[in-house]
C-alpha cells in the first residue's frame, strides 16, 4: 500500500489527515502530563513525541490557543474539557 492510498483511506476513515490524528494523541498524552506530573515542559515535549520544547509549545497553542504552561498554571484544562 503506497503512503498517498493509507493516508487517502484514513482521511475517509476519520475524517482527519494521520498527521492530524497522531498530533491529537500527542498533545492529549502532552494534557495528561501537564496535568498530572510536574515534569518540565522540555520533558513533557520529549515524552510525548514532539521532541523539542518548541514543537509543542506552537502544536499545543495552535490546538488549544494557549501555551502549555498557561494550560498548567491557569486550570485551563477543567475549563477547556467543559467548555
């Protein structure tokens, strides 16, 4: 199966590009250790595959319009799963 076949098939299947889709669970496993660990946003960036502190920190204002130590400091997370 050729990359253009899977990807055109997962867009149908999901109704988002495998890009999109991996980036989703990246920055759900990125939430989890925000909110439950206090390891640095650095380590954070690396245990959840964006591999710089950078990466997540434009991934993650992109997806949510914050950055991650505003979704940490500010209990953004409760209002953002409410809201």
């Amino acid at each position: 199966m050729s990359g253009n076949y899977f990807s055109k098939l997962f867009k149908e299947a999901t109704g988002k590009t495998f890009v999109e889709y991996v980036t989703e669970v990246r920055l759900g496993d990125a939430c989890a250790q925000l909110t439950g660990t206090d390891k640095t946003i650095a380590d954070i960036a690396e245990a959840s595959g964006f591999g710089t502190k950078l990466n997540l920190i434009r991934a993650f204002r992109k997806h949510y319009g914050v950055t991650p130590t505003e979704y940490r400091k500010n209990g953004i997370a409760s209002r953002l799963e409410n809201g």
